[in-house]
C-alpha cells in the first residue's frame, strides 16, 4: 500500500496537512521507521528518529487556556478518605463492618477503618482537608478543583499506571506527554517538549512516559532527580575536551560531510534526522544546563521549595523547565510506589505528605508569583485510591492497619491553567467506596486536559496499523463545569 493511501484517510493528517501543521507526505521507510517501537529510552536516542522541526510550536485547534502541564504524580495510590475526601461515618463506623458491604478490590479487606488524621475546612470557599496537606490547602484552597469521584478500571498498579499515562492499562499506546508534543510542540527549541522527573523508577517504568507509535521525538526524556548535578541528571552534558566554538567548527564539517553522503541517499530519513540530533544537542548544552542548576536560585527559593529534598528539588526543577518552554513535566514523588500503604497507613501517610506538601505549596505560590499558574494547568493525584475498609495482612501475624487499591473512587486535583478554584467536583458514598455522583472516568480527566491545552481529544489522532488512534480512545467527556 503506497503513503498517499496509508494516511489518507487520517483525520489528524489532514489537521497537520494544514498551514497549522505544515508536513509532508511520509515516504514507505519514514512511516516504518516512525511508526515502529524499537526507540531508545532517553532523549538523545529518541531525537535520532525525528527531524528537529517536529518539535517546532504549532497551533491547536482553538484558544488553549494553559500552555504547559506539571503533573504531581503520588505514585503508589494515596488514601482520598485520609487526604481530601472526608467520611464522618466512615470514622464513627471504625471497627465494625461496613453496613453496605465491602466493594472487590485487589486484597481480602475487613471492617472499616477510621481516618486517623484530622480534617478540617480552608479559604473562603471552606475546602476540607486532612492535616497530610495541610500547607496546600491553607495557602491554596480557593486556587484548588478537587475531583472526588475519580474511578479507572483495574485495582493493580501497573494497568492503572499506563491508564491514568495513556489512556490505555494494557497495551502499548502514546502517553499524554507525548500526544501533546505531537499535536503542539514546543516553544523551546533547545529543550525536550516533556520531561519526567523520578528519584529512581516508577511501577511500569518507561512505558509511562513512551511514545509507541507516536515518532520517538516526542518521548519523555527522564532526569533521576536522585542525582543533584546537571552533568550527571544529563550524561554528556557538557563536552569537557572542546570549547563552543572547537564544536561549532566540528559539527559544520560533520555536517558537510552528512550532507554529502545524504546525497545519494535521498529517501532516508533517518539520516537526516541523526544531522539534526547533533545541531539540537550542541544548542541543549547551554540551555538544558541553565534549566537544571537550580544553584542559580536564591536562597528564599531554596528555602521555599525546601530543596534539600528531593522532591522540593523536583519541584523547583519542574517551574524552572516550564518557564522555559517545555510543555509538560510529570514529578513522581518517589522510587516504584511510595503511597502504597498497604499497613502502618497512618505512619506512612503522614510521613509522605511531609515530603510532598510544603513543596506542592511552595511551586503553586512561585507559579502565581510569576504569572505563570494562569498558563500552566497543575494536577496531583495517583493511579486509584485506597479502600475505606481495613486490608486483611496477608500475614497471619500482622495487625491490619493500612488499605486496600481502590479503582473505584478516588481523589485527583486540579490548579491554575483555566481550572475554577475553590470547589469540589464529584463525591464517593457514605463511606468513600464508590464514585457516585458526577462520576471521573480517566478518560474524562484526558479529554479535559486536551481541552485546556487547546485541542479537540476526538481530533487530536494518529494513523497507525489501519486506523486512528487518540489517548481518550472512543471514550472522553470534557468537564466543562471545571473551567473559570
């Protein structure tokens, strides 16, 4: 089958075959190599696949409201009835069983299991939260859409991972970073469109962050923000034999030398590609230095963010890349899946939510100061819930004092980047099991974020093995109700 035919019948090809999106045609080799899986896992690799205008900004489909995403991703699922979804009768029911029954969720759960934090209301608009977020909720409240009717499919981390990513918990599919950087760009040429912080790896790994079928261009580059130096966040950074210009003059005789073997080989554009991989690494070496040194910061900053922690470093790091351009960012609050707090909930718990707090207040108070929560739609949350009901240890000799998964009701938030502050969007029943009023389907969340970012989720598609693909798939309600 020729290209012409392979994409002609692509709803989003005719969008970039557009003055918006000025592409051509893929040859037969462009399509198997673009369309392929096999792309390396960090930036440089995966810049091998694409040309550099791929990246170049691009319009949407109508007038976005935030132009950039950071996404606080408490990996490992925390507890929304400790959190932000308070449950009165949950806590007088302590003890005893849940009168309407427990819901089916990964692990055997028991009686109910009162909150053990305390909960109260913040701000003019009287948000409640529990004392995990305290400092979020007192500086913020009125700044904060908080949607507690959340729900997914599947109680297992890794599938709800890949959902709540790309759209998709058991196949390989485009994570939302990388949708957006096809469908956008990014207003920073000498950086990466959607970088992923984590102090080691998150459950599922690259496959959070992966394009798929998507060109590799637009993959997430991933920084382990356990490492504290640029040069060792970026592996060869900086090239410690040559100056600037000894480069300059390197890579303007590579180039000629490229283009002279190009020449009889017009079709690959693979080649052309690794040309200008080597000009966009050249120009990253002074801009992706800058963007990374947080030592640049003031010692009020450093203070604020508390960036002796590795998350208040993320988050500095993750308002320093978007206000250079790069349009998304996802920070994973830690290594595989620290919110899992299947026993000592209440230690684990209020543990976390000291790491995590002070700088999730800190990057919503820098981004206001700066003028830039306006464009940058912040969002916080995890992969599902946990149980109302108490975990049965699989350990005989264990006490039960932590929860369950649960997919079937949970909390995520929302700031800035359009987003109504000040309200609550959605409730679980009684007992904070089950979504049951103004239910969030992952795929509602997705639809909503396209929305902001200024693209239609049932336009925004990629031909690929026959048919059109989008993240929301068939499925996806933008939430209107969200929006100032």
């Amino acid at each position: 089958m020729g290209c012409s035919k392979l994409f002609s019948k692509s709803r989003y090809f005719r969008v970039i075959d557009s003055p918006h999106f000025p592409t051509p045609f893929l040859s037969r080799r462009d399509a198997l190599a673009n369309l392929g899986t096999g792309i390396g896992l960090l930036a440089l690799p995966a810049l091998l696949e694409a040309k550099s205008t791929a990246l170049e900004p691009r319009s949407a489909h109508h007038q976005p409201r935030a132009k950039h995403i950071i996404h606080i991703y408490l990996n490992g699922g925390p507890s929304q009835v400790d959190t932000w979804d308070p449950k009165p009768l949950l806590d007088r029911h302590g003890g005893r069983p849940i009168p309407v029954g427990n819901l089916t969720t990964e692990r055997e759960t028991g009686v109910a299991l009162a909150s053990p934090f305390r909960f109260q209301q913040y701000g003019d608009s009287g948000l409640w939260s529990s004392t995990v977020f305290e400092k979020t909720a007192s500086q913020h409240a009125d700044r904060l859409c908080v949607i507690r009717s959340m729900h997914s499919n599947t109680p297992n981390h890794e599938q709800s991972m890949r959902l709540m990513n790309c759209g998709d918990e058991r196949l390989s599919r485009p994570s939302y970073g990388s949708w957006l950087t096809y469908g956008l760009g990014t207003e920073n040429q000498n950086l990466p469109g959607f970088v992923t912080l984590c102090p080691g790896l998150p459950v599922a790994d690259f496959s959070n962050w992966r394009s798929s079928f998507l060109p590799g261009v637009y993959q997430g580059t991933y920084l382990d923000t356990r490492k504290k130096k640029v040069e060792q966040l970026v592996a060869n950074i900086r090239n410690k034999t040559l100056s600037l210009t000894d480069q300059r003059h390197q890579l303007d005789l590579l180039a000629k030398l490229n283009q002279r073997h190009r020449r009889k080989r017009r079709d690959d554009s693979l080649l052309e590609a690794r040309i200008e991989s080597f000009e966009l690494a050249f120009r990253m070496q002074l801009e992706a230095t800058d963007a990374l040194d947080i030592s640049r910061e003031t010692q009020s900053t450093h203070t604020l963010y508390a960036t002796d922690t590795v998350h208040g470093r993320q988050m500095l790091i993750a308002r320093r890349l978007v206000e250079r351009g790069v349009r998304v960012v996802q920070c994973y609050h830690g290594d595989v899946q620290p919110w899992d707090s299947h026993e000592n909930l209440a230690v684990q718990h209020a543990k976390l939510g000291r790491q995590a707090d002070g700088p999730i207040a800190a990057l919503l108070t820098d981004l206001a100061q700066r003028g830039l929560l306006d464009e940058t739609l912040v969002i916080c949350g995890g992969e599902f819930g946990r149980t109302p009901a108490v975990e049965i240890p699989l350990d005989a000799k264990r006490n039960p004092t932590g929860r369950d998964h649960n997919h079937h009701g949970y909390t995520v938030w929302m700031a800035g980047g359009g987003i109504r502050g000040g309200m609550t969007y959605g409730t679980t029943d009684d007992f904070g099991y089950r979504a049951v009023e103004n239910p969030v389907h992952v795929h509602d969340l997705h639809a909503t974020m396209l929305h902001l970012m200024g693209f239609d989720h049932e336009e925004l598609t990629y031909h690929h093995a026959g048919r059109d693909f989008r993240l929301t798939d068939v499925h996806g309600r933008i939430l209107h109700e969200l929006m100032a």
